[in-house]
C-alpha cells in the first residue's frame, strides 16, 4: 500500500504538444488600416485636418472634387483606425472581426458606418478590405453646461465579419526543409520532452530539441504529407517540466503570488510594528487683567510609542507553500508585511526561489 501511494503521488498531469506552443510561421498576422466612418450623430472630429483630407480622398473616387479652400465640417464624420487579425491559412473570400477606433476628436462611434477601407500588413501589401456598420458598446452624452456622462468607451467599436480577405500569406510549411514547433515558454526539460514524445509516437528519431524553445522535425516535403504529421505532432500528450520556484510581488497592489516549488530552509522569523504618535495640543495664555501682557499660544506636545508584539515564526527545513501561508496568518500580517517577510527570507538564503518585483 506504501509503494501504491508514492506512485500515485508521482503522477503528473499530461498536456498535448499543441497546448505547449505553435509550428513556427504558423501563426496569425496583424493587420491595419486608416478609413472614415459616416453617418455619425453630430459626435464626429468637426474640421480636423487629417479627417477632412481622408474624406475628400474618399469623394474623389466618386468624381467630386471640392474646390480650393472649401474646409467641410463633419461633425458627421470620424478618422479611424482599423485592426484585425489574419489567421494562419486564411483563404480569400474569408471574413474576418475588425476593431474600429477613433483617431482624433471624435465624442463617439455609435450609429456609424465604415467606408471601404484597405488593411495592410507589415510588408505594406492589401491583404483584406473592411466595411460595414459599427456596433459599440459605449455610450456618452453631455449637456451644454459641460456636464457629460461615458459609459465604458464609445469611441471604440467592432465590425463582426466586417473585413474580407483579399489574398493569403505563405507560411512556407511546406517548402521549408524541416518542420520548427516553439515553445510558450522556455526551458530545457519540456523540450526534451517533447522531443523524445515525438520520437517515441513515430518509432524514428525525427526530432531534437534545437535549444530552450525550438524542437527542430524533420519531415519529408508536400503540404498533404506534413499537415497530417502536424495534426499527429499536436494531440501527442507530454509531462512538461515543474516549473521553477518563483516568488511573485506586485508592490503597487499588494498582490503576493507563491507556486508550489517554493521550498524553506529552517529559518526563524520575528516581524513586528513600531508605532510612534505625536499629538499636538497648542494651549491659548491669556494675560492677568491690567498687566499690558499680550495673548499667547504655548505649545503642547504629546508623544506616545506603541510596539506591536508578534510572535515568532519557526520554518522547519523543507516547508511547503501551504506551510508558510499557514505561518503568515496566523500572525495576521498584511500583504506589505508579507513583502517584507519574503524580501528578508530571500536575502538570508533561506528561500531558495527567484523574487520577482513588479
């Protein structure tokens, strides 16, 4: 029953390699676009420059031109940025969600349409058109005295399905002379695990971990044949790595984060509060009748010190996370205390973990 028990303990939860990281160039692409949106009631950027421009670039497509120094207002109307996303293998004809921000001095999107828009990628190519109408959550209103009321943000909004994707990107796959998965986050043992995972599930010795992040697989060439190894490659299930003892400190929010690696060498640890209170209490003297003194304010200081007595924590060698939460509060020391307690622990080598400030 004891040898039962400790193999039970040692049982660690699998996770499958797509939930560890992504194929290298198979990911998503950023994409973005500056465009007008109409139709605004009376919420729009009025005479900016860039928005009045941006509008006459629109009209010209229709053949009107406005004459020289004609400034329209269009309150009506807003500059706007336009983001998306492209995902891996995306195939035109496709839609895609758009996010619709305002640009300069528009109060609020709500009620717009978005003119065709262009999106483009890093290396300056169309690669969707946007279009339609706005739906925002945010409302604002405001009276003529200068009172206004937001609620969350109205001047941002989106567009379901509100792009069309006008040419795919080449992820290379399938012409690249290996296959390269990365890892979320780095570290050795998961990548030899990985590997090895791989290897054991084909019976060859496809793949080897490159370094921290990458496991390098080779693969023999043609789309049909790698996708199919690929879909095999991500349900394969691992044992990642434990991840390593980490302290986690937000000091502006107080916020303490502890994983279970964290382990304790016998230390002793006494934390207390030292209070010091100054009162001032000034007096007013008032001088004896016919004696030509004048009024006078004599000062009254009252100073008092009080020290909060806490008693002292005992960390046994080998204390576990829930051992030393258990130890801080019983003490009842607050976030702040802890910070202190954790700082003093790391500097005299009794937490072998790695502190992070934030």
């Amino acid at each position: 029953m004891l040898l039962a028990s400790l193999g039970f303990a040692s049982v660690a939860h699998a996770e499958r390699i797509k939930d560890l990281g992504a194929f290298q160039g198979v990911r998503p692409n950023q994409l973005v676009g500056y465009g007008i949106v109409v139709g605004l009631a009376g919420t729009g950027d009025d005479s900016l420059d860039y928005s009045t421009q941006g509008m006459k670039g629109v009209v010209s497509r229709f053949g009107l031109n406005l004459p020289q120094g004609v400034n329209p207002a269009l309150k009506n109307a807003a500059a706007v940025l336009v983001t998306a996303d492209l995902p891996a293998f995306a195939k035109p004809g496709q839609l895609l969600d758009v996010t619709v921000s305002a640009l300069g001095k528009a109060k609020s999107l709500r009620g717009g349409t978005l003119v065709m828009t262009p999106l483009r990628g890093a290396d300056g190519q169309i690669y969707a058109m946007s279009q339609g109408s706005l739906a925002v959550g945010g409302l604002g209103v405001s009276g003529a005295d200068g009172s206004q009321v937001s609620v969350n943000v109205p001047s941002a909004g989106r567009i379901p399905g509100g792009a069309t994707v006008e040419q795919a990107v080449a992820t290379g796959f399938d012409t690249a002379p290996t296959l390269t998965f990365n890892l979320a986050e780095a570290d050795l043992t998961t990548a030899l695990r990985v590997a090895d995972g791989i290897n054991r599930a084909f019976g060859d010795r496809r793949a080897h971990a490159q370094d921290a992040v990458s496991i390098v697989i080779n693969a023999d060439p043609g789309a049909e044949q790698r996708i199919t190894m690929m879909g095999m490659i991500e349900n394969i299930e691992v044992q990642p790595a434990d991840a390593a003892a980490k302290v986690i400190v937000n000091a502006r929010t107080g916020t303490v984060v502890i994983n279970g690696a964290v382990r304790i060498a016998p230390a002793a640890v006494a934390h207390g509060k030292l209070t010091v209170t100054v009162s001032e209490s000034p007096r007013v003297v008032q001088p004896a009748p016919f004696s030509q003194g004048q009024t006078a304010i004599e000062p009254s200081s009252s100073i008092s010190v009080e020290q909060e007595k806490k008693p002292m924590i005992n960390f046994k060698g080998g204390a576990s996370l829930a051992d030393i939460v258990k130890a801080i509060n019983a003490i009842g020391a607050s976030p702040a205390d802890l910070v202190a307690i954790l700082e003093a622990m790391k500097q005299a080598g009794a937490m072998k973990a790695e502190l992070v400030v934030l």
